[in-house]
C-alpha cells in the first residue's frame, strides 16, 4: 500500500523509464538550470522548456490527470511566494518579478516531475552515487528509505487499532492526544527498532559502510 | 514550506547549498566522533519516522484547521542536535526526490531553512532554556520556545535569501518580511504545539529518552517567577527588537549588494543600470505600520507560547507528579 503512494509512476516501462538515470539526471538539471537563468523576456524559450518537460511526461505514460493534480497542488504555493513581492508595494508594481518566478518555477517543477516519476529512487541513487554525491548520505538515504515502509505499514495498523477502538467522534482536545500519542508511541517503537537492528547489523559483522550493488 | 526552483536565483541557491552541506558535513564528523557505527540505523530510523510523521494530520487546537509537524526541534532533542540535522536532510532530499517536493536547486536553501535552523539553532535555544530552567515543564517549554523560534527563524531567512535573489526588483522587503514572519509566526504555534505535546508523552512514557541533566530543587521551587520574568522580557525583546531586525534585514542586504558588487558583475549578462541605486530599502517607503506589525507578530507569538507552556504544564501536572518525577530524575 505505502509502496503505491510513494513510487506511483516511477516503475513503469516507458522509453523514458528505460533511460540510464545518470542521463536522465544530467538532462533534467541542465533544463531546471536552464529554466531558473532565463530572464522574463525570453518567455518562449520558458515555454519550449515546459513543453518539453510534458512531452517528457506524456512519452514516460503518466497520465494527464495527476499531472493536473500536483500542479494544482503546487501552483497556489508558488503563486503565494510570487504574489508576495507585488503585496510588498501595495501592488504597484513589481508584478515582472512575480510573473518570473512563477514561469521558472514551472518549468523547473514539470522537469524535476519528470525525472522522479520515471526513476525508481534506488536507480536514482545509483545514478547520484556515480555523479560524485557521498557515499556516506546515500547509504543513509537507502537505509531510511528501507525502513520508511516499514514505518508507514507500522503507522497504518496503529491507526487502523486506533480507528476500531474509537466508536464516536471525538472532541478536538481528545483527538488531539489521541495523534500525539498515536505519533509519540510511533517514534518510541521507532527507536526501539533502531537499537534492534543496530544490533542486528553489529552481529552481522556492520563496519560503518554500506555497499552499494550498482549497475 | 519547501522552496521551489525558479523562487531563488542561481547564486542564492549555491551560496545556501555551500552552507548547508558544510553544516550537514560537520553534523556527520562530529556523529562519526562519537556514535560511529550507530549512526546509520539511528540517523536514518530518525529521518524514516519524521517522514512518516509529518503525514499524520493534528487537529489544531486553536483553529478549525489541520497542522503537521515539521520535525526540526523534535529530532534534535531526542537524538541530538548533529542526528537531527542529518535526519532532516534525508526527509529533505526523499521528499525531492520522491515526490518533487521542494527544488533540486533550492536543496541547500531548504536543508538550511528547515533542518539546520530547525536541529542546531533549535537545539541551542532548547539547551539555553534548559540550563536556567529545569525539570520536565523546562523540557517541554524549552522545546515548544524553540520550535516556535525555529520556524519564524527559518521565515526570516528565506525572507533574507528572497530578497538577495531579487536584488534588482523593485518591491519593499521590509513590508515583505514582516508579512512571512507574521505568517509563519502562527504556524509556528501549530508546530510549537505538536512538538510540546509530542515531548510531553515521551516524558510520561519513556523520559530516558529525553536526556535530563539533574539540578537542584531549590530552582524548581523558583519556576513561577522565573516563567513571569522570562515572559515579560521576551515580550519587550520580541515587541522592540523585531522592528529593528526587519530593518536589519535590509542592512544585510544593502551590505551583501556592495559586497557582491565586483564579483557579479562579471558573471551577470544582465542590465546593469540597477546599481546606480545604491540602497534599495531606503528609496521606498518605510513606513510606521510594518514595523507596528511586526511587533505585534512578536507579541502574539510570545504569548501564544507562553500559553502552550501553561497548557502544557497543566498537562503534565495531571499526569506526572513533580516531586516523583524528582525522585527518579537525582536532583
């Protein structure tokens, strides 16, 4: 279930899918680059980029409907950030500054949509690993990433126990201890389960580093 | 709260990116001095259980409205100060790079607003508020003081590298910021909230996990005073200082432009004729009413904490009784 949400679209089989990631993440860098240095004028050139990104997105099978919904998700964020310059002067002004962050944004959000939907995120680690990011952080990240499902399947049945042992709506102060106590016990088991596999991974013989099996 | 690309320019996101990984950097020798092989199960469970954290939505207290929690303090103090910055880094970089949450250029932007101001600067206003203040109530005060402060620290900030980034246009950073601070400064009362109530269950349920350093109960005996002292001063410091930190704001950035003079003016292809105006704050009006509001951001978020800190202690009363909580904790 935690599976689905987290990588929804990035293990399909697309011609986009089957890129090489250290491409993919070189390409997908220069555009967001490319994008953020534009100047307001050049909005065309910031337009071609945009329609790339979704040329991307519509090659790699994801389909127009969630593209729709994170946009939708994203663009009032951003609007807010940009929106927040001309309220400065009263709106008199500075709207060239709203209307380029707004367009960069854009075009960096659709190219960064892009790459993360198309990559599994162990292949864009892989990737990363081999274009100079430390090793320390990305067995880190590997490791975090592992147990993040564990967390959330944790997470899941201790909400579903909550749910079958609360039979009326509550009051906001009860449901508010209830999810402090929800999350508090979660972050205890969490814990627990570190001093666990610490000791699981000291047995099996863990010297600090962490190796990689990439392509 | 995550930046976007595009929101900051190029050289912010470098000079903010070089910032954070040197702090990050630190984070990860100073772990590697002193828990070395536990670092990645204990850093990387932190990161899993804030990811999974903030996906659990709080009803606010206050107002019919949802809130999570962003993690920065809570990390710091249940598994220190360096853990925690690098725990928020990996939420950070997954949150990136599984869902485009946040830029891939703005990284080190995000990673300096929220994990090294949220674990560091938190820690340290934790550490300072439990040095004169000690026992649980210090605990959760000193956790719910600095989640708080470290969300309207890390508005300013991004306020400050918003304003570098769009040197040249023309809008008023002084109205700018106290318009974020002000905002942030009530989303900070959600996070100071979770975070203080968060701690207060870890205190009943497994206080070994919340380290406490024993002292003396004489100075337990002198909370109360010590809570109306300590209130009333940060209410004068918040109400007066906050102004002129607005306006600092600008100075910063007037001395930033004259210190970045000569070095971008090479790099940058674009019109130049912007320079000729040396200050960009002071040709616009800085009027009396920003600065008004700013204080009274301050004052309402002093108070508002101080009414969690109330809260909370009530809280606690019901569940922990002071002087056993002594007896078991050495004083």
């Amino acid at each position: 279930m935690a599976v689905e949400f987290l990588e929804r679209y990035s293990q399909g089989q697309s011609l986009c899918h089957r890129w090489p990631a250290r491409a993919k993440i070189v390409l997908t860098l220069l555009v967001i680059a490319t994008g953020t240095l534009l100047p307001l004028e050049y909005w065309p050139a910031s337009g071609c980029l945009a329609g790339l990104a979704l040329v991307g997105l519509s090659v790699a099978d994801i389909p127009l409907g969630y593209i729709g919904r994170r946009l939708a998700l994203f663009l009032p964020l951003v609007l807010m950030t940009a929106l927040a310059a001309p309220l400065s002067r009263g709106f008199m002004g500075a709207w060239d500054t709203a209307a380029v962050i707004v367009l960069r944004s854009t075009v960096a959000f659709l190219a960064a949509l892009w790459l993360v939907s198309t990559t599994p995120l162990e292949t864009l680690l892989a990737g990363l690993c081999r274009l100079g990011m430390p090793r320390v952080f990305v067995s880190l990240l590997i490791f975090t990433l592992r147990y993040l499902y564990v967390l959330f399947d944790e997470l899941a049945r201790m909400k579903t126990a909550q749910r079958a042992r609360t039979f009326q709506r509550q009051s906001t102060w009860r449901s508010w201890l209830g999810t402090t106590q929800l999350v508090g016990m979660l972050l205890i088991r969490a814990l627990n389960r570190a001093e666990r596999i610490h000791a699981a991974m000291m047995s099996r013989g863990w010297r600090g580093r962490m190796e990689l099996l990439d392509d | 709260m995550h930046i976007a690309d595009g929101i900051l320019s190029n050289e912010v996101c470098l000079g903010a990116g070089l910032l954070a990984a040197g702090a990050v950097g630190l984070s990860l020798r100073k772990l590697n001095d002193t828990v070395s092989l536990r670092t990645v199960p204990l850093t990387g469970m932190m990161a899993a259980l804030i990811f999974a954290a903030q996906m659990v939505k709080f009803p606010l207290l206050v107002v019919p409205a949802y809130g999570h929690l962003l993690g920065g303090v809570l990390a710091a103090i249940v598994v220190g100060p360096w853990a925690g910055c690098v725990a928020m880094a990996l939420v950070l970089f997954l949150q990136m790079a599984l869902f485009a949450d946040g830029g891939w250029m703005a990284y080190g932007a995000n990673v300096l607003n929220m994990g090294v101001v949220g674990s560091l600067g938190g820690h340290a206003v934790y550490s300072l508020i439990r040095r004169h203040w000690s026992g649980p109530r210090g605990v959760i005060a000193g956790a719910a003081i600095a989640s708080w402060l470290s969300v309207v620290a890390g508005s300013a900030l991004f306020c400050l590298e918003f304003a570098l980034s769009h040197r040249h246009a023309e809008f008023n950073i002084s109205s700018l910021c106290a318009v974020m601070t002000t905002f942030h400064s009530l989303v900070g009362v959600g996070e100071a909230l979770i975070t203080g109530s968060l701690i207060s269950y870890l205190l009943t349920m497994r206080p070994d996990l919340v380290d406490l350093p024993g002292r003396s109960a004489g100075v337990v005996a002198g909370i109360s005073r010590l809570l109306w002292t300590g209130t009333i001063a940060a209410l004068v410091i918040a109400a007066f200082l906050a102004p002129f930190a607005a306006d600092g704001a600008d100075a910063l950035e007037a001395t930033a432009e004259k210190f970045e003079f000569a070095s971008l003016e090479k790099e940058r292809p674009a019109p130049l004729p912007d320079y000729e105006v040396p200050l960009p704050g002071v040709s616009y009006e800085t009027g009396v009413w920003h600065k008004v509001s700013v204080s009274l951001a301050g004052i309402l978020g002093t108070s508002a904490v101080l009414g969690i800190t109330l809260l909370m202690r009530r809280f606690t009363r019901s569940k922990l009784d002071s002087r056993e909580f002594e007896a078991t904790h050495g004083g």
